[in-house]
C-alpha cells in the first residue's frame, strides 16, 4: 500500500461540497478542513505510486473549486 498526504487549495467558500467531492473519490481515506497555506489536507491509501497520482491529478485537481495541489508520499 502507498500512503500520500495531498494539500489542496481551493478558490472557493464552498468547503462542505469540496470536502464530500473528495471523500467520494476512491483511494480517499480522510479529507481535513484545515488552517493555514493549505484549505484541505486529504489522505489517500492506495495499491500504487501511479494510483496516488490519479487521485491526486485527475480527481482532485477535476473538482470545480480547487486550483492547485501538492502531494506527499508516506516514506514509512
């Protein structure tokens, strides 16, 4: 299993949409509203480096709202 922490920016007010969008995704473990750079931390666990970026590039980059991401892959 591959773990990754994907930090999410959004550009919009709608953070209940954005965070059930995201929950929804598969390989999305946990989505956390959060305080500072970053509007949303989401946690995915998947089989895959290559399924972290399909989650990451097509399905959170793909919902309406968000403008940019950076994700981290668990090294442990």
């Amino acid at each position: 299993m591959v773990v990754a922490y994907v930090m999410v920016k959004v550009n919009t007010g709608e953070a209940d949409r954005l965070k059930a969008s995201m929950s929804d995704l598969d390989g999305v473990e946990e989505v956390h509203v959060v305080a500072g750079d970053v509007d949303f931390v989401v946690k995915v666990n998947v089989d895959s480096p290559g399924a972290v970026k399909e989650v990451a590039a097509t399905g959170i980059q793909g919902i309406s709202g968000v403008e940019n991401t950076q994700t981290y892959i668990a090294m442990d």
